[in-house]
C-alpha cells in the first residue's frame, strides 16, 4: 500500500523527469501540491494538544 508521503516522494521524483510536457508537469506540481496540503492537514490532526 502507498502511504502518502511515498506518493509525495514518487510526484517528487516524477518532476525530476526532462520528458515531461509542460502539461504533464503542470499536472504533477498540482497532485503534488494537493498531497503536501493533505499530509499537512494529517499531521496537524495527529498533533497533541499542548
């Protein structure tokens, strides 16, 4: 099963690829940018109240 932060990884990577179209690579920085805000929101859930 792939957690979130592996996908975020993977988009990452994805991104380093030079035989993207700028469409491609507009469409990856969105699912990368949407599961940076999804794995910040998560943690800040899992926070402890101080």
């Amino acid at each position: 099963m792939t957690t979130l932060h592996d996908q975020i990884q993977m988009l990452r990577a994805e991104l380093t690829s030079y035989a993207l179209s700028r469409r491609e690579r507009a469409q990856i920085e969105r699912e990368l940018k949407q599961a940076c805000a999804q794995f910040a929101a998560d943690r800040y859930d899992e926070t402890p109240p101080a």
